[in-house]
C-alpha cells in the first residue's frame, strides 16, 4: 500500500460500537470484539438497522472460519458453545482472520472492503455521505442522530459501519452510472429494488451476551440438520467484483453466507485529509424475494409467509416470501408467525402459511438434542426497514423485543403455545369490539363515526402492550396453561373496561340521550353502547373455561 493511501483494517482497527457489561459504549474491532464477546453485552448502531447489518457480517466470519464442517453440525455447534475462553481462541477463527486479513481492509489498493476499487461514475461525479447515512433521507431530517454532527465528513470507522450496512439496507431508486455497466442508460443506474436485508422481517436472537447472541444466530445446519452447500462462500472468499454484475442477469445465492454478505451494491468511499468525504454508489447484484423464491431454508433471520400472488405469478405450488414487520404492529401481536409450535402444518390441507425464522428452528433442534437447556429465556429482537414510494426512501425503521421461555418453542410446551396465541386472538377481538363501542359513542354524540375507533385501539393496544409483554414472559414449564389464559383474560379485560368507562364518560350528555342511527334506523346511546361492549367483552375474554381457538383466527395472529 503507498503512502498516500489510507490503511484502515476493520480486523485490527476500531470501529464497531459495543456495548460493555458497565454499559460504556466504545469501538472495538472484529479481533477485539471476538476476543472479548463475553464481556460485551451487544453490538450498538447508529440506527437498529446498523446493528442487524453488523451481526450478519460478524455470523458470516463464523461461518468462514468454521468451514468445512468436519463433525455433525449440531456437534460442531455444541464444541462453540461449551468452549472455555474466548471466540478467539478458536484455533479455526483465529487463523481464518489472518488468512483473509488483506480482504478486510478499508482502502486496499485493489480488493477493498465491501467496495470496489476502480469504480467511477460515467459523469466522475463523486455523491455526498447523505447517500451513504441512513438516517439522512431525502428531502428532510426524519431522523435526528446527525443534527449536530453534519455529513461533509464521517471517520473511517462511521463509514465502515455505513458501508456494511448501505451493502445490506440501501434503498432503491436511481444509482450513480458505474462506468463498464452495461446496464447504465444515459449515465444512470436504473432501480434493481432495495438491498437484500431489507426486504426482511429480521430477527436476532439475543443471549446473556454478545458470545451467546452470535452463537444463537449461528445456523450450522439446514431444516434436517444437514450441512449447507460447500459452495456457499462470503464475498471476500471470493475474486474480487467489478462494476458489472457478478453473472449477467443476475443469479441465485448459493447458501446462507452468501445471503449474509450479498452484495447489492457497488461502491467506493473516497477518503481525504484523515477522514471519508464521498462515494460513489451504483447498483451491484439484484436480489428480490420475488426473483429468488423459497430461499426459507437458506436465509435464517427472518419469518416467512406463503404468497399465493407469487405462486400464481411463478406457477409453483409453494412460495415463501419473507414475513415483513408492521410498523404500527407490536411484535407479540404477530408472534405465530414466529414460534415453530404455532402454526402445523398438518392442521392445514393447503400446507403451512407461515414458517418461523429458521434460527428458532435450530434453536429448538439444539434444545430436542439436549445441547442446550430447556429453560432458557429467547431475547427476540425484531429489526426492519420500511421504505416510501418505490422503495426509494426510508420510511420508518422497526426495533421491537419480545423475550419469552423456550418452552414455547418445545413440543411439550404446545398446549401453553396455543394459550399465548389464544391470548392474542381474544385480545384483538376485545380491541375491535372496542373500536366498535368508540363508533357508536361519536354517533350517539351527533359526531363523525370515522376516526374515534382507530385512536381509542391505539390507546388500548398502548396500555396493554406492557402488560401482554410480562404475562408473557413469565409464562414457563410450570404454568397451567388454563390458569394463565384466565389470568390474562381478567388483566386484559379490566383495562378495556376502564378504557370504555372514560370513552363513555367522555362521550357527554348528548351520547347519553342518544339519537336514531342513520345507516341502520336504530336508537343508540352511551348506556345502550357501553352495555353491548361488555357483553361482547365477556365473549371474547371469559373469565372461567377457556374457549377452542379456531385455526382460522390463530393463522391471523401470525399475520
């Protein structure tokens, strides 16, 4: 390397942000953050995303490292996992990190970081960092981080943490025009869609510490418990890309590492006086869950959904696309979804509507073989990007937790499964009625029907969100499954009724007088209202026996 370009190497030079078990925040390298996993509590992000993008890449060097698997898979994993010392002892990792040590440098000559050295633009334009930063959109400042701190320069570590996450979360839209793309038209790199991670409802599984979350996330084996592909390589094992596509028209990935560093992008950061001040961004390798179909036994941090719109439009009978978080949606209202006990396939003639996060599905395979315990409590940490108009901005990023025991995920643990899910199931129903008894309330005032349902759901949903979140978590081996579904139900339930108390204490005389429904020629008011809400609640949340869930409206809590 000569002397006027940088040497930054993400191996041995600081720059990702972790969090220590005192809570002070530093940036550690790749080697250190191994070496020290233990005693880091996680990974910390400019944004959430950030952090997702992070943990991939850091899954990724362990994959690597560990190739090719000499032992069962599930025997590997248990040797990682009972091992005294750090990740870095790891003979294998240790000498996988010098062996590819070139490969992660920032600024190499010709192979560098994530980037491709000779990129130019057709125009020699170089684009400003707010391309690079995702909490800079277009247009205006939605999210705050950068405020104060500006884009005109970022350190060499802010713009490794941007460029790994830009290659796994980068918006669609136009790109700069890479010279020697055949695909550029008119000095513009036409949209391919958003960068892979964020077509995903990703999920992180956390431990006790950063060792324990990336071993968590480590899936050795497929859905037997087989090896994957020999060819499933990450892009520094790989020759060195270029502007062009790595196959012309694109190609399909190969295995869950080459998920994990797929490389949506092609790029160069453009450093000068200590510090990176451009890049260069154009599109790299396309990869749409639309174009590469039931990849749900290859990409293992996310749920799945059948679509039948792509099974019509690929003419296959089964097609799963990634299960996508709802912004305006708490993660335990979608927690079939999740949970491999949820939703059986064996209930359904049409096959499985959902499959849950192939992580939990190891996590469970680990727990049947008795490698780990089966009481241990899941951190489940939902991360996702929403974008705007043809995903070419960011909309809104997802960062919701729900921890739970692993007994829900067991075969012994069904029948409490099924209760947490009935538990959902009669929630959202009570809310609904809820929603119902504010429309009737604005009418018997004399007000406008349309809007006072979806505020008083809102409330509701935010005051039993905490609540639901507990019940939950405390949920065990121990628990009767009956016992806790009534508890739940009479929890639920005193906080709908005080909500619709103050709905019909605020509703006024008016309501309480009443007037003819317009749209059905019926009288109503408060009193009428309110009594027709807690019969309807007395339905859904009973307080004695439980009531059968219907697999219809279970498959509903998944959505």
């Amino acid at each position: 390397m000569d002397d006027e370009r940088p040497s930054f190497s993400l191996i041995d030079d600081p720059w990702i942000l972790a969090e220590f078990r005192d809570s002070h925040v530093e940036e550690v390298s790749i080697a250190r953050l191994f070496r020290e996993a233990g005693d880091l509590r996680g990974i910390v992000g400019e944004v959430p995303t950030q952090t997702f993008a992070i943990t991939r890449l850091l899954i990724a060097i362990l994959h690597g490292s560990l190739r090719p698997l000499d032992d069962d898979p599930v025997e590997e994993w248990r040797e990682l996992w009972n091992s005294e010392g750090s990740l870095l002892d790891i003979v294998t990792l240790s000498k996988y990190l010098d062996e590819v040590h070139d490969r992660f440098e920032l600024f190499h000559g010709a192979e560098p970081f994530y980037q491709v050295a000779s990129l130019m633009t057709t125009s020699g334009d170089v684009s400003s960092l707010d391309k690079l930063i995702a909490d800079v959109p277009n247009g205006a400042p939605f999210f705050t981080t950068r405020l104060k701190r500006g884009t005109a320069s970022i350190s060499y570590a802010e713009a490794a943490r941007w460029l790994i996450h830009c290659q796994a979360f980068d918006p669609s839209g136009i790109k700069s025009g890479a010279v020697d793309d055949p695909r550029v038209k008119g000095g513009k790199g036409y949209p391919i869609g958003a960068a892979w991670a964020g077509s995903l409802g990703g999920i992180v599984l956390e431990g006790r510490n950063l060792r324990e979350t990336l071993l968590l996330n480590l899936v050795l084996g497929d859905g037997d418990g087989q090896p994957f592909a020999t060819d499933d390589w990450p892009t520094w094992e790989r020759e060195q890309l270029t502007a062009r596509e790595e196959v012309a028209g694109g190609r399909q990935p190969r295995g869950p590492v080459d998920l994990l560093t797929w490389q949506s992008r092609r790029i160069r950061l453009v450093p000068s006086g200590g510090a990176v001040t451009g890049v260069i961004i154009a599109n790299g390798d396309p990869l749409k869950p639309q174009t590469a179909p039931n990849v749900h036994n290859l990409e293992t941090m996310t749920a799945w959904r059948r679509s039948e719109t792509q099974e019509k439009a690929l003419r296959q009978p089964r097609v799963y696309m990634p299960n996508e978080h709802r912004p305006e949606r708490a993660l335990w209202r979608g927690l079939g979804g999740i949970l491999p006990q949820s939703i059986r396939e064996e209930q359904y003639k049409e096959g499985s509507r959902f499959l849950p996060p192939p992580s939990l599905e190891w996590f469970r395979k680990l727990q049947d073989t008795g490698v780990l315990s089966e009481d241990f409590t899941i951190r489940t940490h939902a991360i996702g990007m929403e974008y705007g108009s043809q995903s070419a901005t960011v909309a809104e990023i997802i960062d919701d937790v729900v921890s739970f025991d692993s007994v829900l995920i067991s075969e012994r643990g069904a029948s409490l499964t099924t209760r947490a899910l009935l538990a959902i199931e009669q929630t959202d129903k009570a809310v609904f009625h809820l929603g119902i008894l504010a429309r009737n309330l604005a009418i018997a005032a004399g007000g406008p029907p349309d809007g006072p349902g979806d505020r008083i759901r809102e409330e509701a949903y935010f005051l039993l969100d905490t609540p639901f979140r507990q019940w939950l978590r405390e949920l065990d081996a121990s628990s009767d499954p009956r016992s806790a579904g009534i508890a739940w139900n009479a929890q639920a339930g005193a906080i709908l009724r005080r909500i619709a108390r103050e709905a019909v204490d605020a509703a006024g005389n008016a309501a309480w007088v009443g007037r003819t429904n317009p749209r059905t020629d019926r009288h109503v008011s408060s009193p009428e209202a309110f009594s027709f809400y807690l019969s309807e609640l007395r339905k859904v949340l009973p307080d004695g026996d439980d009531v059968e869930p219907d697999p219809k409206t279970l498959l509903e809590v998944a959505q």
